[in-house]
C-alpha cells in the first residue's frame, strides 16, 4: 500500500469530507477521490461509500484506517532511525572478546548515556568465529573481534572492519626457567596451550612452529588467560600471553621476534549499517587517534582476555 494514500484515509476519517482533506493537502477533490480508489484497489475491499451528497468510510476503510495510524507511527518511526542526522536513539547490541569490551567499549559508555540518554548498549562476550555469525543473521550491531598477523580472520562479504588498536603477544612459559634467545624453536618438545573457542591462537602457534621447523603438540584448549598461566605454572605447557600485560606469580612473558605476533582488535558492523545514529556515535568514540596504528604497544589493557 502506498503511505501517501493511507494519510489520505486518515485524513478523511478524521474529517469526514473529502473537501476538507483536498484544502489540508493542497490537492484537488477528484486527486483524493482518485487516490482513495487507487488504495482501495491495492487492499482489495470497498473503503468508502456515499452517504447523501457526501461519503463514509466502510466497516473495512475504518478498520484500515485505524491500522493507518499505527503504521504510520512506524514508518515515521523507521525513517527517523534511518536518517543519519537524527538524535542517537534506540537498543545497540555489542558483542566481543573480553579485552575489547574493557579497553574499547567501557571506557567510552558514561560519556555516551550522558550525551545520547536515548542510546542503551547491550554488552555480550563472543569470539570473533561467534561474533561474525551473529553480525552476519543481524543478531549484534557491533562485534569487538581480533586476530593475529599470522592467523588474519575473514570476517565475510556482508561485513566491514575498522582497526582499533594492536598488540605484541609473547610466550608464557614458567618464570624460574632460564631466558633464552626469542624465537619458539627452544620450545619444540613443550605441550602448547590454545584458545577453546576461536581457532586463531592454534593458527598462530601452528605458523610459528612451521617457520621454526617443528609441528607443535598441542593437548590443551583454554578461554581464560588466567587459566592458561595457572596451567604454565604446574607445568602442562606454553601458551601465548600479552606482553605488557601483568601476569600471576610463577609466569613470565618471553618476546617473540622473526616473525612477531601481534594481536590488533577491530569493530566490525554488516555493510551499510555504520551510518545508524546509536552505532554512529559509538563508532566515532572507539576509533582510536590518527596515527594510533600500527604502534604495538597501544593500548595497554590491565586485564586480560
């Protein structure tokens, strides 16, 4: 059906003349006659009829006037959310990794209420494979994902990326070992500890075995960096950990050169959906300063994944 028309149906319920609606709208008497045939036509029912020199709305032109309001309570509605000038306003869904959510996202909420109050943000942790998916069935509005300079993700044709901020990662190892030149091919005999959940690390921590020339042994599949370090300590392998990033006693960070790993953190939206005002405003808060990237040590979280 086409809004204009059903204006025009509300008009005249609301008025009762078609005259009256022609000077409201600064048309003819026969446009509007010719307009409320055309809806009629399109809904497939009689909207009006004559009552002596005049006509009535029908049982089914009132009930569909009545409709009329609220849908075009919503087109207003949707055209509002759509114009990229309007008030921020309306539920923004975020979703990603734990780090992200910390030095990106928290940081920035108390300043968004207080200037956009209309703007709620809904916060969820994913990884990046749980992340992508949801963007994609339009389940998130934005994911906080991440990857490794020796694992890129692809986070798919319907969606877009924007960097945000990177760091080098090292290897957890026990902290009463001896230093030892960095480069992983002095740790080929060790177990190695991976993400549970996103299949990065195990990408990163195989390359870095094939360019040392070894297949890494892989036995155990953490989420929780704590985790990760509690298991480094008894004993059960290595890991890759943050540098910078303050660890549990009894862990150490050993630096990894030729090649390096470098975590960098993105926002990710669908394609076409940047320009929504609430996910708008945020985005304007996240990126981070010109020139940012690629400088290894910005930021630094003081938790970790």
């Amino acid at each position: 059906m086409d809004t204009r028309r059903l204006h025009l149906l509300l008009a005249l319920s609301r008025m009762g003349s078609m005259r009256a609606v022609a000077e409201t709208y600064h048309l003819t008497t026969s446009t509007v006659s010719q307009q409320i045939a055309a809806l009629a036509k399109e809904t497939g029912t009689p909207l009006i009829e004559p009552e002596g020199r005049r006509v009535r709305l029908t049982p089914a032109g009132r009930r569909l006037a009545d409709h009329a309001v609220t849908i075009l309570a919503a087109v207003d509605a949707a055209r509002l959310d759509l114009d990229p000038d309007a008030e921020p306003a309306g539920t923004l869904r975020a979703g990603g990794f734990a780090t992200g959510i910390r030095v990106s996202l928290l940081p920035i909420l108390a300043d968004l209420t207080h200037r956009h109050p209309g703007v709620e943000v809904v916060i969820s942790e994913y990884e990046p494979i749980e992340a992508f998916a949801l963007l994609a069935d339009d389940d998130l509005d934005l994911a906080l994902t991440y990857d490794y300079n020796l694992a890129p993700a692809a986070p798919g044709p319907a969606l877009e990326s924007v960097p945000l901020w990177s760091i080098p990662w090292g290897l957890g190892v026990p902290d009463d070992e001896p230093d030892r030149p960095p480069d992983v091919s002095g740790y080929y005999d060790r177990t190695w500890i991976v993400n549970s959940r996103n299949t990065a690390d195990e990408d990163a921590v195989r390359t870095l075995g094939a360019l040392a020339g070894f297949v890494p042994r892989i036995a155990h599949q953490i989420d929780s960096l704590e985790l990760v370090e509690d298991l480094i300590v008894a004993g059960y392998g290595v890991g890759l950990l943050p540098m910078g990033r303050p660890t549990g006693t009894g862990v150490k960070v050993v630096p990894l050169s030729d090649p390096s790993v470098v975590l960098t953190a993105y926002a990710v939206t669908r394609i076409g959906r940047a320009t929504w005002p609430p996910l708008r405003a945020v985005l304007d808060r996240i990126r981070p300063p010109q020139g940012a990237l690629p400088e290894s040590g910005w930021p630094r979280p003081a938790a970790s994944e």
